[in-house]
C-alpha cells in the first residue's frame, strides 16, 4: 500500500548541545511540516524560540509512543506532514523513533531521515581509536543481561561505542575494566559540543581513576578498542 497524499514522515536531528549545529534544511522542514512530534515539549520549545519558529507540538516519548501512533499514522495518511525530534541527537538512537518509522513502512508512508547531529560520530573520531570497523552498543540494560552484554563487548574485535549517564559512568568504567581488562584502551567524552566538552583518553583503569578525582557531570560517550 503506498500514500497517495505525498504527505511523510521526517526525522530531523537536532544539536546535542551546541545550537549552531543544525542545517539549513531541518530548519527548513521545522518550518514547512504541518507539526512536530518531540520528547518534551518544553524543551523543543526553547530550540524552536530559537529558530524563530512556531509550531504545534505533540508530545512522543518512549512512555505514550504506543498509544499516540495510531493517531500520527491516520494524520499523515490525511495529508500532514510529520517532523520527529527528540530532546539531542538523531531520532531513533537511543531515543523514540524506530516504532514510528516501522508503522510508517507498513503504512506505505514515505520515511525521510536528514543527516546530522549525532554524539557517537564526533566522540568515535577523536577517540583516536580505529574507526573503519565499529559496533555501536546504546546504553547497556541497568540489571538483566548486563553481565551478558559485557562479556560480548569483551570479546568484541571492532571499536565499540557506549552512551552512559554521569550516575552510571563510574560503575560502567569499572566493569568494562574487570571484563575487558585494565589495560583496554578506551577514550570518553562528556558534553560534547558544549562550553565543558571534555574527551579523556587511556587505559579502562586511568580513565576511572581520572572520573573517580571528578565530580562527574554532562552525557557521556565511551568507546572501547577491540580485542586484540
């Protein structure tokens, strides 16, 4: 089944923290589509005040997702065109995204994604770290299947790439040295884009010891060298 309306879906990646970093066509479209979905309203807001553009905003978060979807796939198929942001970043990684895109596909509704602002792109690159062959892992489950997880990113041959929360990183940084092994090199980053931006690079051991002197703050990326 394909839409006959022309109307679609577009997923625009907003700044990670730095508003500069924003291109011409996803303002353009911001402006152009008929409404926004975002994860927090109140904070979109504040992007588009600064933009200089006024839309209406639906909320869509991991929390309603499943509930609200049905509506935004009978909108589009009406004719309206859709723009999906989240809070930073690339929609849909590690954000609310993919169900939408998914139901949209099945609904015959064109799907664009724009290129742009993402934290694990900027944070893999100057880890100094190979780059030519990576895996991306999100942020690892907080309990069932950790242990699981790490024992796989352990014996994992190309770089990997992690998102952890300034409560988690220290935790995090620990583990991966007891599963990997101290010695593992690894580089971090913290408010990348921001007036703090801040990218740490060395062992598993002397980047948890330099976190541990730290009162820890901001999003963090953690990309981990491969075994061997």
């Amino acid at each position: 089944m394909k839409n006959e309306s022309g109307a679609k879906l577009v997923l625009v990646p907003t700044p990670i923290g730095n508003l500069e970093d924003i291109t011409l066509r996803a303002i353009r479209v911001l402006k152009e589509c008929d409404f926004i979905l975002c994860e927090d309203t109140r904070q979109s807001r504040k992007l588009l005040a600064h933009l200089s553009i006024e839309k209406q905003l639906t909320s869509y978060h991991q929390n309603n997702e499943h509930n609200v979807l049905p509506g935004i796939i009978q909108k589009i198929l009406a004719g309206q065109t859709v723009a999906l942001i989240t809070d930073a970043g690339t929609p849909g990684i590690s954000d609310p995204g993919f169900l939408l895109v998914r139901e949209c596909i099945k609904s015959g509704i064109e799907v664009e994604c724009l290129p742009g602002a993402t934290a694990m792109i900027p944070a893999l690159v100057a880890s100094g770290l190979p780059c030519e062959r990576f895996v991306f892992e999100g942020f690892l489950p907080h309990k069932k299947g950790r242990e699981t997880r790490l024992k796989a990113i352990a014996a994992e041959e190309r770089t990997i790439i992690l998102y952890e929360s300034p409560h988690r990183i220290l935790k995090t940084l620990e583990q991966l040295a007891q599963f990997c092994g101290e010695d593992r090199t690894c580089s971090v980053s913290r408010e990348l884009t921001k007036i703090y931006e801040e990218t740490v690079r060395g062992t598993l051991k002397e980047v948890h010891e330099y976190f541990l002197k730290k009162e820890v703050r901001g999003e963090f990326v953690v990309v981990v060298g491969g075994i061997g």
